[in-house]
C-alpha cells in the first residue's frame, strides 16, 4: 500500500510492516485450511469493513454475513446490501425469525430484560446475542452449507474497550479461538491487535465506506445493548425521540430498567 493523502495519512510504520502483515498471514492461513467459505462477520461499522477489505486482499473464497437483530438504525440493511453489491462480495443475512422470534418475543419468555449482572457474574453468553445472533446464523449456516467446520472472521479488537482487553488478551498470539456456539467450528479474530488509528489508516488507504453511523451515534451495530452507556442512549434519543418506544412499553409492563 502507498501512503494515503487523507486525514491519516501518518501511517505507523509498524503498523504498515507487521500488524497488517500479521493480519493478513491469519487470514491465509485459515482460507488454506478451511474446505468452506470463510464467514466474514460484516456489521457495516468501521472494524467489520476493515475486516472485510483485508479479507479480499487474501481470498475470493469467503461471503459476508449479517447477523440482523430488528435494532439496527434504519438504513443500516441497505447499507450493507450496496456495500457488498458494490465490492463484489456475496452477502447472506440471518434474521432471529430462524430461531424464536425477536427480542421483544424473547423479553415476553423470559420475563426480563437481557442483563449485563449475569455476564459481569461469569455467566453465560447474554441471551440477546446468543438468541438473536448466533443460534439464527448458525441454522443459516447448515442450510447454506451443510455440517462441518466453519471458520468465522470476526473485527473484534481487544484495545477498542477494557472489557475486551481484558477477554481476548489469550486470543492476542493465536488470533483464533474454538467457537462455543458451533462446536468443531472456530472464531478468527485477524484485526484483534490493532488500534484505533490503525483502523483509521487502513480504512483511509483503501477507500473503503462507513455508514457515518459512529460518528453520529458512537456505535454502528444494535441500536440497543445491555452494555451501552446512558451517553449513547441520550444521542439516539435525541435525534430519534420515538426510537425506544416499545422498550419503555416493556419496561413498564415487567417494572424493570431495560438498561443498566
């Protein structure tokens, strides 16, 4: 890659001569060893689209898929459609409808909220991920492409919080973990060292689109999360003052916060 002449354009060169080197060794690596396409976990927020650029330096051998949820930001889905359509990349999407309904159907089971206490406690995966993302994709996935081992590139990086830090730190040599949802399977984590400004950079000399969703909101995924703070909560609702209606609708039937 040639330096780029936008906003960052100081590259650090050791981002330039080993991370993205490193980076791009896991993604070879994995694309050698897997007889499935490679899952490109494609969000549409700036660590996924890094993802997937470095993905197609590497392989032809991979398709981007979405995990929708029924809270992303409106736009966000059509988003994503164009991007791949544009970059030539297959896209294929679950919906929580493949396993049992959305999350307000989910909150009527179990008769609460997600809550963050259990994870904090060294609990299981919150039920909103688990029920809404991974379970859905992973019926997707064996209609799609039968049984075996699928690997799962993932845009997680251990710097972007301390919680992270904190959890994929083992994961920081290897860049690989055995997926707990699809046993036999595995989750790549290729960007797991990388720094904010190295995303900036990559994403500067490439080219590549954002959805403008971060910069506006402070997050690009779900537009609600156990583990959002209120400061993101006050920045949605004070461009979408309607956006958390049937939460408020839920929180008032149950007597419980929806959100820490």
């Amino acid at each position: 890659m040639k330096p780029a002449q936008g906003r960052f354009s100081q590259v650090d060169e050791q981002f330039l001569s080993e991370r993205l080197a490193e980076s791009r060794r896991v993604v070879r690596e994995v694309a050698a060893k897997s007889e499935k396409p490679l899952i490109v976990q494609f969000s549409g927020g700036r660590d996924s689209m890094t993802l997937l650029g470095l993905v197609r330096e590497v392989t032809h051998k991979f398709v981007c898929a979405y995990m929708a949820t029924g809270l992303e930001f409106p736009g966000m889905i059509q988003f994503i459609k164009t991007t791949c359509e544009k970059l030539g990349a297959q896209l294929i999407i679950s919906q929580p409808g493949l396993y049992k309904g959305n999350i307000f159907k989910r909150i009527e089971k179990f008769h609460s909220f997600p809550n963050i206490s259990r994870f904090k406690e060294g609990g299981s995966r919150l039920w909103c991920c688990r029920d809404l993302k991974l379970r859905p994709q992973k019926l997707l996935l064996r209609q799609l492409y039968g049984k075996g081992v699928f690997y799962k590139l993932e845009g997680i990086r251990r710097f972007e919080s301390t919680r992270r830090k904190y959890i994929y730190k083992p994961y920081s040599e290897t860049m690989l973990r055995e997926d707990s949802e699809q046993k036999g399977s595995f989750e790549v984590f290729p960007v797991l060292n990388w720094s904010d400004n190295d995303v900036l950079n990559y994403l500067d000399l490439t080219g590549l689109p954002t959805s403008g969703l971060y910069s506006e909101f402070g997050v690009s995924g779900c537009s609600w999360c156990p583990f959002y703070g209120p400061e993101i909560y006050r920045r949605v609702l004070a461009k979408r003052p309607n956006h958390y209606d049937r939460f408020i609708e839920w929180e008032m039937k149950l007597g419980l916060p929806s959100a820490a």
